[in-house]
C-alpha cells in the first residue's frame, strides 16, 4: 500500500515515523511532500519516509493520503491533490475542526475517490518536525468522521491503519466532533489564555503574582504556549462549537462563584468531590 | 534553637526533612507534634523529626513554632499553644489565606511573643506525610506577612531560617497575599473545577468528551484532583480576593468570546500571543 503524507510536521511526521515501523509487515511505501527542500532530507534522516517530493503529484500513486498541513491550507491542498488521485484513493485530514472541512471536501471529491475527515488526539506545543515521535499516537483517541455520503469501505481502511498505529479510533459525526473538542481541548486553551490574561492586566498584584506563579498555574496555563496561530485556526474554525462551550463553561463558574459568595462550605465542597470524582474517572486517582 | 512542627501532613513533614538536613550546622533540636501517634513513628523513620509529642504543651523550650494543619485549625491551634509558649517565641503558619489569620493572631499573641504569617507556594495533590520531601520548597516563593504590628526581629529570623531550606521569601501585607495566592493559584483551582463539571453536565458529547481528554485537558484540571477540603477551605477563607478574581477573569474571557464571535482572527491572534508571552516570561519557552 502506497501512503502520502501531505505535510511534515509534528503530526505528519509521527505518522510518518509509526508506519515506517510497520512498513514491512504491512507492506507500506511512504512518501512525503512537505513545503520545503530540506524537510525531505530531514524526514528521511529520521525515518519518517521512503521517499520525498515537492510536487503534489506525486500523491498519483497513493493508495492513502494524510493532509497533514496547519487547518486554514486543508481545503486549498485538497484542491490541488485531487487531480492526481488514482481511482480507489482515500483521502483524509488531520485539522482539529471537521463540520467545515468535511462539509467542503464532500462537494469536491471526484466519483470513485473517497474523503475520511480525522483528528488525532495527540499533541505538543512544539509543532514542527523535529519534535514528531513513533510514539505521539499510542494509547491517544483518534477520531474519524462518518456521515451519509462516507464510504464505508475506505472508513473501514482508514480504521485498520490507524489502528495498527496504536490510536483508538472512534468514529463521529462532525458536529459531534467539534462539540466534543470544543469541551475537552478548545475550552483548556481558552480558559489559559484568558487565565494568563487576567494576571497580566491585574491592577494590583501583578509583579507579586508573576513572581509567586507555581505548579498550578503552570499546568492549567500549559497551553497557551502552543503556537498563537494554531489557537487563532481553531477559534476561527470551531467558532460555534466553542462558543457554546465557554457559554457552558461561564454558567458553570458563576454556579462556583455563588456557592463561594454564599460562603456555602457544604456546596462548595459538593462542586470540588464532583470535579475530582470526574476527573479521576478519566485520568485515575493523582 | 528548637523547632516545633504542629500538623506532620506534606507541608509539615516537608518543613522537617529539610530542617534536619540542616540541624547540625544550624544546631537545631526538631520536635513534632501531629495529631496521631503512628505519625510520630513514621515522621522519626523518615527522619523529619528528633522527637515527637501528642501534647501541645511540649512547644514550651520552642523557639520557633509552624503550625502546619489545614487553614480551620490555625486559630484553634494557636489558642491551644499560646499558654505554653516561652518568651520570645515566634509562631508562624502555612496556611493559604492571610488576612484574617494574621488579624486574628496579632490580637491573640501576648507580649514577649510573635506571630508572622507564612505560606509556602508549593504542594501536590497528596497532603500526607508520606508525599513529604526534604526539596519540596527548593526555588519556591514562601511568602512571609508584615503588617505595622509585625515584629522585625521575629520577621527577620523566620526569613534566615526560611532562606536556609532553600526557598524564596516574599514578604508581603496580607491582603495583598490573599489578591497573589487568589490569582495564581485559587483561580487556576476554580476553573479547573469548574471546566470539568462543565463537561460531566454536557447534554450533548459528555461521553466522547470524557473518551478523547487527552493531555490539554488532563493538565488544565490537574488541581481539581486534589483534596476537596483544602479547597473548601480556600474558598471560604479567601472569598474576597477569590470573587474579584473570578469578576476579572470573567471580563478576560469574554473579552476572548466577542473577538471569536466575531470572526477577528487578528485580536484573537493578538490575546494568545499576549499570554504565551507573559507565560514564557514566567516559565521559559516550553
């Protein structure tokens, strides 16, 4: 099976490296068309791919392409990829919005080549190649996207690659997708943001707080040192997702702010057990 | 000099591993007096203490005090110690608000003895002794109150002793204590809850928010995993500041919402390069 991988990033480059552990065993050949000259030479110095080109069209063999480049290019690169797909390719995405995309990439996906949205799980605030990993996968939900016009067969496919990846795949609507990313990765980068924000602008107990600053506020702000752009894509892309999530998110926080206003111990105390009982549920007891 | 150590949970036990690293060349006697008497075994395994006493009175030959149990019992506490103390002791506390601990303290410390507040900005979400380390305050800001009652000798000795086991000393007005410590750590406490229960009343998503939370997630909430009471105890003691956080963060957040709402990729752009950039400042580029 020929793979491209459009994109050699953080993501495109991990994928690049896990399938070449594979590669023999499942009979794999991948190549890389990244934007620059020396992302080739870098890439295949690192194992991530059998072979590099700039040209995207060289994805004409591909039997799978991974779009692997910063949300706001999927549609455009799409647009360029598709004239040289083969009959059977598939094509699928790693953006961490999917309604739009998956929406736009339907109209424009020629009879007999198939268009599977994905969003791996998984990543760093270090977005460039050298920090790609075999491992960025592992045990990490991947989600790929269905609806009524998705092949099942080239969903199917998708799945059992990525699964021999050591993702979890789940399938999901796309509006489904984007409300629940919304929740549990846009929210944490808006509420950092926002967080840091707040001490920067404090009127009194700005210098006292920057210097005081410890774990806590270092792991919940951890976030907002991704890459600016990365956050200014997401917000612009899963806009109304977002926005109903901080709605959310605003009533749940003025629901504390009461209960601490009342000086309520006994619902205060309720809201933390909740949050803790939640949150050791999914990352079990720290 | 002879130390006493009231409470031998994390911040205590803590305090006496590192005080005896040093008891030599400091020539310090360390005595604990915890609540239970197995802890008195553990802590002299461990090798926090020299001795150890359920019986307040033994803080009579103390020079220095720590009263180091959760924030509701420092006053009691203090009430139980104050008849046993010698002339010239300093007491001193951990606990995370100020304002109306050290209020209520200077009314209570007769003459010839000395009260200033103190609150190590370190932790873990476990609070027993067993997570104690002798490094735990190593390069952490340990904030001591002064106010115009404040003895400056007293202050000054805790100050030696403090910079001894390696940790900052901020000296600040306890009001302003409480606006640092609600900032910095109480805020990043209050969303974290909050956002997770955000997530467990999702009526939408709430399943595949809680399958796909991955490492955004997993550090954003990281506090709201630790000790529900502690938080209670925060909440209720440091109100005030706390509510003029939550008012001010509230402000910064929908001042992020409106520019997403309205689609403006370059304020939205300029909000997380603003906090990626204070953030950095504090904690180096990740």
């Amino acid at each position: 099976m020929n793979i491209a991988i459009v994109g050699l990033g953080l993501i495109g480059g991990s994928i690049g490296l896990r399938l070449k552990l594979k590669a023999e065993s499942l009979k794999l050949k991948v190549i890389g068309i990244p934007r620059r000259d020396e992302t080739i030479e870098q890439a295949k110095e690192r194992g991530a791919i059998d072979e590099g080109s700039l040209n995207i069209s060289s994805v004409s063999d591909s039997d799978i392409v991974f779009i692997c480049t910063p949300i706001n290019l999927i549609i455009p690169k799409l647009k360029e990829i598709i004239p040289h797909l083969k009959k059977g390719a598939i094509v699928t995405d790693v953006g961490s919005s999917k309604s739009e995309i998956v929406k736009e990439a339907q109209i424009l996906m020629p009879k007999g080549t198939y268009f599977v949205g994905g969003h791996p799980m998984a990543g760093k605030e270090k977005v460039k190649l050298e920090a790609a990993e075999a491992d960025l996968f592992q045990g990490a939900a991947w989600i790929l996207t269905q609806t009524s016009k998705t092949s099942k067969k080239a969903l199917e496919t998708l799945q059992n690659l990525i699964s021999d990846m050591g993702a979890d795949v789940l399938v999901l609507d796309p509006k489904l997708h984007d409300l629940t990313v919304a929740g549990i990765s846009h929210m944490p980068l808006a509420l950092a943001v926002a967080l840091v924000n707040t001490v920067s602008e404090a009127k009194e107990g700005k210098d006292e707080m920057l210097k005081c600053a410890s774990s806590g506020f270092r792991d919940t702000t951890r976030v907002a040192s991704g890459d600016p752009e990365l956050g200014v894509d997401i917000f612009v892309t899963n806009k109304k997702a977002v926005l109903s999530q901080i709605k959310a998110f605003k009533s749940s926080l003025s629901n504390l702010e009461k209960v601490i206003k009342e000086g309520n111990s006994e619902q205060i105390s309720a809201l933390m057990k909740k949050a803790k009982e939640v949150r050791d549920s999914i990352y079990g007891q720290s």
